[in-house]
C-alpha cells in the first residue's frame, strides 16, 4: 500500500509499504477513504519529537476490510470513523470512553513508530470495539474526518470551560480547533464570544460565525483587548487554541475572578511560569488535556448530524495522498487560504 512517511524534518514522502495486517484478535483494518492533516503533525514535520520512518496522520474514515476474532461491534465493509487517541481497550476507563485515562496510558495515531497512522491506504486499528462507531447516517465522510480529532478537541475545550448561558467566552486562536471551540461555545449558550487571532481572514472567518473579532497584533495586546471588551473584568472563560506559552498566560490573565481558564493548544513544555498568585487571589478555574475523543460522539454526532454544526466548511484544500509531500509543504507555508486539508488516499 502506500503511505505518507515522515523521514526527517520537512521530508513527508508517498512511499509503498507493506500492508497491515490484523495486530491482535481485536483490531480491524481499516482501508482508508478520507484523511485529514492536522495542525498537529506540523510538530512532528519540524522535527520537534519525530522519529524517521513514521506513518503520519491520526484523522482518517473508512471501511473495515479484516476484522478480529474478538470484535463484538463491526463486521467487514462497515463504514467507521475512528478516534485519533486510542487506549487498551479493555480497562474501566477505556470502557467508559476515555482513552486517554487509559491505564496503558493514550495513543496517538501517526505520532510514533508504535502505531502506524492514517494518511495512507490502509491502517491498522487496535481496541476496535472502543476506538470506532459506525459512520452515522448522515454524516458524511468528510464531516466524519472533523470528527476524529479537531471538532471533539474544539467541544472539549468549550466543555472544560465551563460555560452557561449569557456568558461572554474568549477564545485565543482561530485555527479549526479554535473556530470548533467558538461554534461549540455558541452552542452552550454563551452570549458573546471574542475570537482572537492575528490573521486577518481568520478574524474574518470568525466574525461571519456571530463572533466578535479581537485582533491581538492592535493595542496592548490580547489581554488589553478582553478587558476592554468586558469592562475591565475579564472573560467568564478562555478557551486557548494555540499552545504556546504566551497564549497560555494570556488566558489566565484574561479571565474573570472565578473564571475558567481552558487549554486545547498541544503544549508539551514542562517549564511554564504559571502565575500562582494571580490564579490563587482570583480563584481561577484551569483545565488543561488531551481530549478524549470517543467522549464526544454521543453528543457532537446529533449536532452534525442535524446540521447544527457543519465541520466540514473548514476544509480549504482536498488533494490526492500522492501529492502528500506538497500538501505538507503548502500547509506549512500557510499559503493559499489553507485552514484544513483533505487528502484522498484513492489518488
Ligand atoms: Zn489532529
Ligand atoms: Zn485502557
């Protein structure tokens, strides 16, 4: 089959590659019809903790081509979409659909040696019983993709915030996750939501949506910028989108005595100057975590399904598996309008 391998720091190449086979009696194959690249394989294509030799994509749909023994939920030609995060499969936590409190600890798709991701034509799936759910009618293909990473991180980051109706939420970042986590704080009732970024069509994108567009590159920044636009008090939550430390800081000093702080941007630094006082004097909320995306789908499928939220008007690019090494390269450079690309691993 073939796959798009990541052999070094900006080298994503289409390669041939033996097929997967059936890891154990519970996982399927899944021959792959859809697959998105995410933010988030941008870490690994810098190079940042990548590996050569890795399989990438951990947003993928498609149909079951070899099924396991011990599968109890799927039979061969069923449509799936299956979770980027995955755990064991078998403990309490993983039965209650949260992979990553698996006692095994998460996996990620596509993110190391281990698990072969789905930017290819076939992947392996361990753990099919808690990793997939039948593609629901009518969700298409390609809003089932949303829903494999980006569109359940989105809600889960509106989750953690703790957001009730007529709230003002302040969202840092307008990528795709950032734009689910605005739509799906419209959805739980917020009044007002302040959509920062410093992309212009971004902030455009975000308006459109019913949102109120702060651009941080104006004034003092994003900070100033909330305040200013919540009468000195801060916002009832911030959702962080981006992942970097500053964003970070930003949102706990953005927020509202008694607020809540939520972060969904990948952070993976272990030297944040977390300001304690502030946090401690203005009893602040902070959730931070991988979202556990099986979690999601008893909620989030309805509202796609009934059109609620449409994920898939994210999606700027759709471009053939083969043409992988320039998807990558296009990606990254953020050229052409690019917000979310699709890859078709038919072509
Ligand atoms: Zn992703
Ligand atoms: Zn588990």
């Amino acid at each position: 089959m073939r796959a798009a391998i990541l052999n070094g720091p900006g080298d994503v190449n289409v390669e041939t590659v033996p097929d997967p086979g059936l890891a154990d009696s519970t996982s399927v194959v899944v021959e792959v019809s859809h697959t998105a690249i995410c933010g988030s394989d941008l870490h690994l294509y810098h190079g940042l903790h990548g590996s050569p030799g890795i399989h990438l994509g951990h947003e993928f749909v498609g149909r079951v081509v070899a099924v396991g023994d011990d599968v109890r939920t799927l039979t061969l030609d069923d449509r799936v979409l299956v979770s980027a995060v995955i755990g064991c499969g078998r403990c309490a936590q993983c039965l209650g659909r949260n992979p990553v409190r698996c006692t095994s600890g998460p996996r990620v798709f596509g993110n190391g040696l281990d698990l072969p991701g789905g930017q290819a034509e076939l992947v392996a799936v361990p753990a099919a019983d808690t990793s997939c759910r039948l593609l629901p009618h009518p969700v298409t293909p390609e809003q089932a993709v949303m829903l494999t990473d980006i569109l359940p991180t989105g809600y889960y980051g509106a989750r953690n915030a703790d957001i009730r109706p007529g709230d003002t939420v302040a969202v840092l970042g307008l990528g795709p996750v950032g734009i689910f986590a605005l739509q799906s704080a419209q959805v739980m009732g917020a009044a007002r939501v302040l959509a920062v970024d410093t992309v212009p069509e971004r902030l455009a994108h975000a308006e459109r949506l019913g949102a109120i567009p702060v651009d941080a590159t104006d004034g003092a920044g994003t900070v100033a910028a909330i305040l200013d636009h919540t009468a000195g008090r801060g916002a009832d939550s911030v959702i962080e989108a981006v992942g970097i430390d500053q964003t970070i800081s930003d949102a706990l000093y953005a927020t509202r005595a008694g607020g809540t702080v939520s972060v969904i941007g990948a952070n993976l630094g272990m030297e944040f100057a977390f300001p304690m006082g502030l946090a401690f004097l203005r009893d602040l909320t902070f959730r931070i975590g991988l979202c556990p995306v099986q979690s999601t789908w008893d909620e989030l499928i309805p509202l796609v399904a009934t059109g609620r939220l449409a994920p898939e008007q994210v999606v700027t690019h759709r471009m053939a598996l083969s043409d992988a090494t320039e998807a990558y390269r296009l990606f990254e450079a953020r050229e052409d309008g690019v917000l979310k690309v699709l890859l078709d691993p038919t072509r």
